[in-house]
C-alpha cells in the first residue's frame, strides 16, 4: 500500500505543478495580449488633432510588459503610416521595455511618483531632441503639454492601480474622484480616435457607462459621467462634441428610471438622448450619433449584472451609505429644483410668445363683423367707402356713430352695446388668464426655493463617522435598550451630531444617559429631542453650541377689543438654530390677529421643516394673497439665530426697526419694504451680522417707542445680570408709559447673547 501511495503522489503533484504552470502561462499570455491591445487603441488617440502619448502611458504603467506595449504601438503606427509623427511615443516605449528587463524592480510594485517623473522625464527629453529637427511651433508645444499629460496619467492609472492590487476599494471623492475622472477622459478620447463602420468607439463606450453611473450614483452619476463624456469627446475633435453635449441630460433623466429595471433605464436613457438629438437638428454627425446611443445602451443593458456590480463595489464606493444616502437625496432634490426652474422659466417664455402673438379685435373690427355678416348691399358699401366711413366713425364716436346709407341703422346701437361687452369680457378674462400663469410662475419658483433649501439642509452633513456611530450604538445596548440604530455625523461648523433610534418607547433617565453618551463621544450634548411614531423612538443629541440665547417677551393690547393683534413665536430647529417670529396684523381685534396669527404659525412649520427664511416669506406671500378676504396683509419681523457660528440674520417685510445693543450703544436696522401679501413680487429686507458674548437684540412691533427701546440698551448694559423677561417686561412699562394716550397693540422680544465658555 505504501508503495503504491509512493507511486502516485509524486504524479498528482506533477499534475498539479503542471496546471499551475499552465494557469500563470495563460495569464501571462492574457495579460501580455491585454497590453498590447491597449498600446494599438491607445496609437491612434488624437488630442486637439495631434497624436496623443497615451501609448507611452501605457507602457509605463505596464512594467514587465512594456514589450508588448511596443510591440502593440509599432503595429499601431505602422497601420496609419505615421512611424515618423510617433517617433517620440516609439522610443519611449522602447526605453520602457529596456528598463524593465534591465532594471526589473522598477517596475514591479512601482511608486506612482516615480513612475510618472521617469515618464514625464523620458518624455519631454525625446520631445526636446525631436522639436531640435522640426520646429514648428504648434508641434513644439504640443509634445511638451503631452509629455506633462502623460506624467499626469501615469500617476492616475498607477495609484489606482496600487490601491486595487492591494484590495483596498476607492473612494469615489476627494483627489480618488479627480484621478479616476482623469483616466475616463483619456480612455473616452482615446477611443473616440477610433471608428469601427459607422459606430465610434469612444462615444460608444460612454452610452454604456453613463446608464451605469446613473444606475449606480443616480442623477449624480449620470450629469458627471456626461459632462466629463462631452470634456472628452471635445478634447478629440470639436466636431464629435457637438451632439455629445446632451448626454449628461439623458443621464440625469435616466436615473429616474432606476427603480424599473436595468431594461427601462437603459430604455430612457435612449429615448431621452434621442429626443434631444432630434430637437438639435440635423448635421453631418446625427445618424452616427444615433448608432453610437443604441450600441451603448444595447451594451449596457446585455451587461451581466454582476459583471457591473463588481466593478461598480470596486470603483464606485462612497465613505459610508450614510453618507451615499444623504448625497444621494441632496442630488435629487436639486435636480428636482433645477427641473422645476427650467419649466418655470419655459413658461414664462410661453406666456410672454401668447401675449405678443394676441390679437384683440377692436371695437370698430367686432360692430362691422357683426352689422355687415349677410349683408346683400356689403359689396357695395365697401366700394363707394360707407362701410369705411362707418368703420372709423364707430371707432371715434361709438355714441353716435354715422349711419348714413346703412340698411341696418336701426339694430347698430344694441350691436355695439354687445360688442362693447365682449370686448370687456376678453379684456378680464386676457387679464385673468396673464394672472393665473404669473401666479403658476411664482408658486414653481416656491417650490424650486423648498427643493433647494431641503437639499442644502441635507448637504450641511459633511461626514459620518462609523467609529462613533458604532461606539453609541454599544453604549445604547448596554443600557438594555432594543432594537439599536445609531448615526454620529459632522455638520458644516464641525459640530457634532447624533441620532439614536429604539424599538417601543423611551423609558429612561434622559439626564444620565447624555452624560453617559458625552463621556462615549467625547463631546458636551445637550438633553435629546425625542420624537415617537409606529413603535419607533428617534433621539437627537447636538453638540452643545459655543453661544447660547435668553428669550423673553413682552406683549400688552392697545385697545379695548380684548384681542392683540400681534404674535410672537420662538421656535428651535436644532441646538444651534433658533427662531424669533413676530408678525403685526393690519388693524385691530381679531381680524389683525387671524392674519398675524395664520403669518406665525407658517412660518414656524416651515423653518422647522428646514426652509430658509426667505422662502418661508414666498410661501406666505403667496398664501395671504390668495386669501378671499379684502386687505389682508401682515408685517413678517424673523430673526435667525445660529449659535454655532455666533451670526443672526434678519428678514423684515414692513416691520418695525429691530436694535442690536453691544457696550450700551445701539443700532437701529431698519426695515424699507411693505408688508407681506400687500403686492406681488416685493423683495423683503435681509440683514446679517456677527454676533459676541453681551449682545443685545430687540425686536418690537410699531406700537413701541423708541425711546424705551433705547432706555433698555442703556440698561442692559448697566446692569448685565438681568434676564431677558426682566428687560422684556421693562422695555414694555417704559412703552406704556410714554403711550400718551395713543394706545396700540405692544410686543417685544428681547434676545440676550451669552458665550459658554465653560463647555
């Protein structure tokens, strides 16, 4: 028996060592085949119409195969007749192969800065000895910014390179993004000097991958995709980029189609650039252009789905899916918002071609359509000039109009009278009509506002951080919560961020767990926000701001109706996001407080939603002016506060001068525009500044006076231990007291700034 065994084994691993050998000679030969086919592509790139060095590239990037880079770059040169023109790329190449089979470890595991100085070095000193024979300058030039490109890109195809031989997956942003784009420019202008019948290969290859990035990274991936396409293709010949512009659009419309299937991404995709290819007109390019689309997209969608999903979890990999999700939705809604412009602004177009293109008839142009339809004399009034004579006395004098020689005479007055009224009545519905399409304009412009404030709201999250997220996702479990989801995240101010949701409700110490949770963070919280819906629990926790804002209010009736007709709100969006909201209703009782009342509570739902302040005005506007109700209008007096940057910012529309008190002095900010609801169209006033410890900010409504807001500035910084009720409640004693007699409705906010400087 163990002769036997003796007998075989020695056979099985000769058998094994022969596949092995076997195997790395097809890979060798794979790969050696590979390298050469990319030198051939790569010879007849074109940039700008001049030979491109991307056959040099290749070789340096290739190392051991240098060789067959030659081998593919000769065949290349010798096919289009152009040895002489790729003189400096051939001998590149050739010093290329010479080290790596002189110098074998200069290429294997190579750094990429070496690489590409020794590319660019050998480059421009070939480039230098060549230009020394033929010194046109244009070809001059160009070998030089060549030889620097060629550096550049080897840099690019060796980092990636060194990062995929190492498994480490690449993060599709920062310097990663940047290279990554670079080599895709290169590869699509390369192939783009390559036609295959009436099919280009470069444009071909960016169908296929542009329904890919938009299946991939949405409408981000296929606006990028697109533009860098038409960057490339226009860097290889003008002409080619003429029709090339308009995929980045179908990449954009194709990403909506994601969720149907790869079948009806790809479907929209085609369709779209179709479409736009057709609405761009015929030129010399178009059926060609339309060849390439439907070669790339049949491409794309007979691409195995795991072929594109590997290379995609290779290539296309963000920093966390927190962070693809939040750039994801941001992508969205501003492609949503740009969409809504763009029909807002085509609308606008079309109301501005209907009101040029219409014509009303006249007065005198309806009488005599009317008076002469079926006449039998209306020949003859035309040619002895009574029915001219008519024409212009209806014009000039409808009250008594000539009627000499008309048949008709009798009926003419109750004619014009109709008439008349028709005319009134396309008139108001002309005007109604103009109306309604200003109204559409505005309520899209609305919204595009919203879509853009929620996708910069979205955007404000800079960086999720795992370690962390993990770190309080433990800290939960521990304290036998169930059913743990954790997120810590970075906002633009480098605060920090972090949202906890539980399964079932909260029942806790909320106190002892922030403490707990700061210590794990390593960051001072304040106490969580807790919300609860469907047996799910969400905490917000944010970083305690570096300013924190004392609110209080004053608020007295000037009348005897029993109802103010001012509001005053305070509202938080975050930790470091605060609201002051006033809003004067005009007039008195309860009609004033509906419209004041109505103003406030708006805006409150929108600010907290994450609008801006100045679309929160244009929803309003919009919503008091279509109020049935006659003169309804009210003041919008907001302040915005953010604790993290120490800034406030002041949007006013017919409100009363706010102060900004700091050292005992105070400044006035005054308020020019009209009340909102009042016209269409009035810009509001925005100011903005810094704010610092001590600070002091009033806002009231018309019925203070001045002169008690000053006399609160100077006490404020008389005595700095009063709270903000307490100078709230003094500033509104001194207002009543110099009322004389002239009462009105009184309301201030009194905001006092404190720096925490014991975070």
């Amino acid at each position: 028996m163990n002769k036997l065994k003796e007998k075989i084994m020695p056979a099985e691993t000769e058998d094994i060592l022969r596949r092995q050998q076997l195997n790395k000679g097809r890979s060798y030969l794979m790969r050696f085949s590979l390298t050469a086919f990319a030198a051939f592509l790569a010879g007849f790139g074109k940039m700008i119409g001049f030979p491109s060095y991307m056959s040099a590239a290749v070789a340096a990037v290739s190392g051991q195969f240098a060789g067959a880079a030659l081998l593919g770059a000769a065949v290349s040169a010798a096919i289009q007749g152009s040895l002489a023109a790729q003189a400096v790329q051939l001998g590149a190449i050739f010093i290329f192969a010479a080290m790596s089979v002189f110098f074998p470890h200069w290429s294997k595991n190579g750094d990429p800065v070496r690489l590409s100085l020794t590319a660019a070095a050998v480059c421009l000193l070939l480039s230098v000895l060549v230009s020394t024979v033929d010194r046109v300058s244009f070809t001059v030039s160009m070998r030089m910014i060549s030889s620097l490109m060629c550096g550049c890109i080897v840099y690019a195809a060796a980092y990636v390179g060194q990062r995929s031989s190492q498994g480490q997956p690449l993060r599709v942003q920062g310097l990663t993004a940047v290279y990554l784009s670079m080599i895709y420019i290169v590869t699509v202008c390369t192939l783009c000097s390559v036609s295959l019948g009436p099919f280009n290969l470069g444009r071909v290859f960016a169908c296929a991958v542009i329904p890919a990035a938009a299946k991939k990274r949405r409408a981000a991936g296929g606006a990028v995709m697109g533009a860098l396409t038409a960057v490339s293709v226009t860097m290889c010949s003008a002409s080619l980029a003429v029709n090339t512009m308009l995929l980045a659009a179908a990449g954009l419309i194709s990403s909506a189609f994601v969720e149907l299937g790869r079948l009806a991404s790809g479907l929209a995709f085609m369709l779209s650039a179709s479409a736009a290819l057709a609405t761009a007109g015929l030129n010399a390019d178009t059926f060609n252009m339309l060849a390439d689309i439907i070669a790339g997209t049949a491409i794309f969608a007979a691409m195995p789905s795991r072929f594109s999903s590997k290379i995609a979890s290779r290539f296309m990999i963000l920093g966390s899916a927190a962070d693809s999700a939040g750039q994801t939705a941001s992508s969205r809604l501003t492609f949503a918002a740009m969409t809504i412009s763009d029909i807002r602004q085509k609308l606008a177009l079309i109301s501005e071609t209907v009101e040029n293109r219409a014509e009303t008839p006249s007065l005198s142009e309806r009488v005599m359509a009317e008076l002469c339809s079926g006449c039998r004399l209306y020949d003859e009034c035309r040619k002895n000039g009574c029915a001219l004579r008519l024409s212009r006395s209806v014009e000039h004098s409808p009250d008594e109009p000539v009627t000499a020689g008309c048949i008709r005479s009798l009926s003419l007055t109750k004619i014009i009278s109709d008439c008349r009224r028709e005319q009134l009545a396309d008139r108001a519905e002309a005007m109604r009509m103009k109306e309604m399409r200003l109204m559409l304009r505005e309520q899209l412009e609305a919204m595009s506002d919203i879509l853009n404030d929620l996708s910069c709201r979205l955007s404000r999250r800079r960086e999720t951080d795992a370690k962390l997220s993990s770190a309080a996702r433990s800290y939960f479990e521990r304290q036998g919560f169930r059913g743990v989801r954790a997120c810590v995240y970075t906002d633009e101010c480098g605060s920090r961020h972090a949202e906890v949701y539980l399964t079932g409700e909260f029942a806790g110490e909320a106190l002892t767990l922030t403490a707990g949770l700061c210590r794990t963070l390593e960051c001072d919280l304040e106490l969580p926000g807790i919300t609860t819906a469907s047996s799910i629990t969400k905490l917000e926790f944010d970083e305690i701001p570096p300013f924190s804002a004392d609110l209080g209010s004053y608020s007295a009736l000037g009348t005897s109706s029993g109802c103010s007709g001012d509001t005053m709100m305070t509202a938080g969006a975050s930790a470091g996001e605060k609201y002051v909201l006033l809003s004067d209703g005009m007039g008195t009782g309860k009609r004033a407080r509906l419209d004041s009342e109505l103003t406030v509570n708006l805006a409150e739902r929108l600010l907290r939603s994450g609008l801006t302040m100045r679309t929160a005005q244009k929803v309003i506007d919009s919503v008091m002016q279509v109020k049935e109700w006659d003169e309804s209008f009210a003041t919008l007096d907001f302040l915005r506060l953010d604790l993290f940057s120490g800034r406030a910012e002041f949007l006013k529309s017919g409100a009363a001068p706010a102060w900004l008190c700091r050292d005992g002095s105070a400044v006035r900010i005054e308020c020019t525009s009209f009340p909102t609801g009042i016209l269409r169209g009035c810009e509001p006033d925005i100011y903005s500044c810094k704010l610092f410890d001590g600070d002091l900010v009033l806002l009231a409504s018309d019925g203070a006076s001045e002169q008690a807001l000053s006399e609160t500035a100077a006490l404020a910084y008389e005595f700095p231990e009063l709270t903000a009720n307490e100078l709230a409640l003094r500033a509104g004693s001194a207002c009543m007291k110099n009322a004389e007699g002239r009462m009105d409705d009184v309301t201030i906010a009194v905001v006092k700034i404190t720096a925490n400087t014991g975070r």
